[in-house]
C-alpha cells in the first residue's frame, strides 16, 4: 500500500505529516475521527515529517495569496520537492483543495488525494498544529494567525485602490437619502415660518432661497431700505428683493416671540448647510466616477451611472450584466408583476433618468433605451478592463446614441459602430502618447529642479566655507598691523 503524506498549510509555514501505515483508507477513518481530540491517540497515527516556516509577513501573504488561487508558490514547489521522497509512485499526498492539488500534481508529478480519511486528519493536524511542531505554543499560534488574517483581509479590500466603487455606491446612496431630507425640512421650515411671513413663499418658490431669506430676515419687522442690499445678494433679483421688502411691511403674519425666532433661525441655517454639503458631495461623486468610470459617466451622467454601479453592487457585477438586464435594473418589482400578470414588461428601469429616454418620442422610447443600455454595458467593460482610463470611448458612445435618435426623428443614418470605435482606439491612443510625454517632461523638469537645487546648497556651503577660512586670516592681518605700529 502506498504510503500517506499530507500537506498543512498554517499562518507560521508549511508542514508535512507522515501517516503510519495502514492497510485500508475505510480501517483508518474510525480511528481518526475517534482520536482527532485525543493529542496522544492522534501522535500514535500522524507524525512531523518537515517543516518551513515563512520569512517575513510578506512572504506568508504571498504565499496564501497563491494557495487560495490554486497556484503552487516557488517556496511550496522546492519545499515538496527536497520533503517528499524521490519515487513519486510509491506515497500520495493529502490535500485539503482539490484546485491545489491538480496543480502540485501538474508541476511536480505528484499524486494528490483529498477525499476519505484525509479531511479527517487535516482537522487533526489544525487542532493539534502548536503541539505537533517544537517551540511552537498556542498564543503563537493564534498571533500568527490573527496578523495574516488581518493583512490579507486589507489586500483584499485594497484590491484596485484607484477603482474603488465602494465610495461610488456610499456617497450616491447619501446622496439620494439628503435629497429627501432637504425637501423634508424645506417643507417644514416653509410651514414653521409662514406664521410670521406667509407672502414670502409666494415670492421666493425656490426652497435654498427661501431658507437663506428665513436665516438673513429673521424677524419681519426689522426689514429696511439698509437690508435691500442683502436680500438682492440672495436672491439675485432686484425686483424680488424689493418685493420682498414691500410685503414685510404690509404682511398678514402673526407676530412671534425672539425664542421661536431663534429656533426657526437655528433650523434654516442647518437646512442651507445641509444644502451646501450636498454640492459638495455632488462634486466629489464627479471626481470619483470621473477616476472610476469615465465612460459611464460621460454616456449617461455621474447620478446615474453612479445608481447603476450600486444596484448592480459593484463596477464588476455591473460589467457581467449583459444589456437586457443594464436596461431593467430598477424596475425588477415591475418586471416579475409583469411576468406573473403576463401583461407588458418593463422597458426601462433606472435609464429613465438619462435625457435620451425624455427626448425621444413615445413609439421610440423602448428603442432607445435597448441601444443605450447596450451603450451603458459596452461602456462599463471598458471602464473595468482599461488600464488607463479616459472618457474618449464614452464620448464615443454618446455620440452614437444622439445620431440614433436623430435616425428616429428624422431618418438619417448613423456611423457603423466599427468606424466609431476605430476613431475612439485612435483618440484614445494619441491621448495615451500625450499623457507619456506629459509625464516624462514632468520627470526631467523634476531632474533638472533637484540637480539646481543641489548646485545651490554645494555652491552655498562652498561660501560659506570661504567666509569662514577668510574671518581668522583677517584678524591675524590686524593683528601684525598693530604690532608693526607698536614697534616703529
């Protein structure tokens, strides 16, 4: 019978197991299983052949990184190759993946084995590691453990650091939820300080205005010809502003206490923060989806490329999505109703938000969000696999889905796709060498700035030096002035 190996893969190393002899795998199981708690049962079955530690931390994630792909590392091939014995037919070698032993046995010639008692002896070999291996304990055990946890937990989720579409899906989920607040407390700010000034409302419909105004007048009565300047500053309206201080003289609202005042003034100003922010965050879900995924955005929108990497979960989901599916995300509560009523399916979920679907006529909407959601998944490909990512396909892209629709309206015929997309990938390769040049001027500009700056420093301390050597030799020269006066 052949004889058993098995291969343990730990945070601290690499280790191989000899298995005592046995006559069947069916006679071995039972004592297995019955002594894997038992460290002295288990030491009687399973014995320490050899052992590798790793290095550093960052070999161990290496090497991990390589095991949970099922790739065979370099320190994994040579480990094997020196352990195990040199006549490859005669022992097998337990594995616990089958993905990994397929590739020891491809590069070493070994035959690998992870079914019947081998699962078994793995859990033992894991429960009983620190005994099994000198000058090893449990809490070292559990440090080593923890530290590679931790580091390949943050490789992970480090994975692309220019790509990550995780502050994509945050900031536009944020995003939509301030939308709703700020309408939210609009609305109650509107209500709360229509007792005092109900005319306003009518003059200023806008609610960041409106909201500015409540926080600048405060209370009515305190308005004069001196604030005209103020209010026109708000409202960027001479004639509004002037309305506005009309009707604060002549208004039908109740007077309220400096207390109320203070709170409605308190409220408005966090309202025309809360409004603030939102720009911000408007601005920083450009800049994101502009780093991210420059095409999508410049096809369809930051908003709403930003909604459909979120539905979809991520940049890579949505990339796997093929365009019949990019065209309905959104409205899936209205599909399935449709399948079950076996009335009409949904022709757009969220690519109603996109202009293209509000210009085009009522016959040719389903038309044209087909087209655009087979634009939005060609766009999102490109954007996922490009290594240098540029809104130029994007551009493209959008292009395309204008004459389309101009096709709809008045029947001219659009570029063939291949001929756009050859215009693109020159574009795109002329803006690459562009970007090349750009960087290596910036290189020598840098070169050149660093070797002036040292000239300088050297140059300065050379002075310096002189300045210094020349001091002593001059009051020396005094000195035997004096005396030759002194003297004579």
């Amino acid at each position: 019978m052949a004889k058993l190996f098995v291969l343990f893969e730990h945070a601290a190393g690499y280790g191989v197991f000899a298995v005592k002899e046995f006559e069947e795998i069916g006679v071995l199981l039972p004592q297995v299983e019955s002594a894997v708690f038992d460290l002295g049962r288990f030491n009687s079955i399973v014995q320490l052949e050899s052992f590798l530690p790793f290095k550093t931390a960052v070999a161990a994630l290496e090497n991990i990184n390589a095991i949970s792909e099922g790739i065979v590392s370099e320190d994994l091939k040579q480990f094997l190759d020196i352990t195990l014995p040199r006549k490859r037919k005669k022992f097998k070698l337990g594995i616990s993946d089958a993905k990994l032993g397929a590739a020891i046995t491809e590069a070493l010639d070994v035959q690998c084995d992870h079914m019947g008692a081998v699962p078994e002896i793995v859990r033992g070999i894991r429960f009983h590691f620190h005994n099994l291996v000198k000058g090893f304990t449990k809490k070292s055990s559990g440090i080593a453990q923890l530290g590679l946890g931790h580091s390949y937990s943050r490789a992970k989720v480090k994975f692309n650091v220019n790509r990550v579409d995780n502050m994509i899906i945050q900031s536009i989920a944020l995003l939509d939820q301030l939308d709703k607040d700020i309408n939210t407390f609009s609305m109650r700010i509107r209500e709360w300080y229509s007792y005092h000034f109900p005319e306003l409302v009518k003059i200023v419909p806008e609610n960041y205005s409106f909201a500015r105004l409540v926080k600048f007048i405060k209370n009515r009565k305190e308005l004069t010809e001196e604030s005209l300047e103020g209010l026109e500053e708000i409202t960027m309206d001479s004639g509004k502003a002037q309305a506005i201080l009309d009707a604060s003289k002549s208004s039908m609202g109740m007077d309220i206490s400096p207390i109320d005042l203070l709170n409605i003034e308190m409220f408005a100003g966090r309202v025309v923060a809360l409004a603030d922010y939102r720009k911000q965050l408007s601005q920083y879900l450009r800049t994101k989806m502009n780093d991210v995924a420059p095409n999508l955005a410049a096809l369809i929108g930051d908003q709403v490329g930003a909604r459909l990497i979120a539905h979809a979960g991520s940049l890579t989901n949505l990339v796997k999505c093929p365009a019949s599916t990019v065209q309905i995300l959104g409205a899936e509560k209205a599909l399935f109703r449709a399948l079950k009523t076996k009335g009409n399916t949904p022709k757009y979920g969220l690519l109603f938000h996109s202009t293209f679907i509000g210009r085009a006529a009522a016959k040719n909407k389903g038309r044209i969000s087909r087209f655009l959601a087979n634009k939005c998944s060609l766009a999102s490909k490109i954007d996922c696999f490009s290594d240098e990512p540029s809104p130029i396909f994007g551009e493209k892209l959008k292009q395309q889905v204008e004459d389309r629709l101009k096709f709809y309206d008045s029947g001219e015929v659009p570029k063939k796709n291949i001929d756009v997309m050859k215009e693109a990938i020159e574009e795109h390769a002329q803006h690459v060498e562009s970007s090349n040049l750009k960087k290596k001027k910036k290189k020598k500009k840098r070169k050149i700035e660093e070797t002036e700056q040292n000239e300088n420093s050297f140059n300065g301390s050379k002075i310096e030096a002189e300045d210094i050597d020349e001091e002593p030799v001059k009051k020396k020269k005094k000195k035997s002035k004096k005396l030759e006066v002194t003297a004579e």
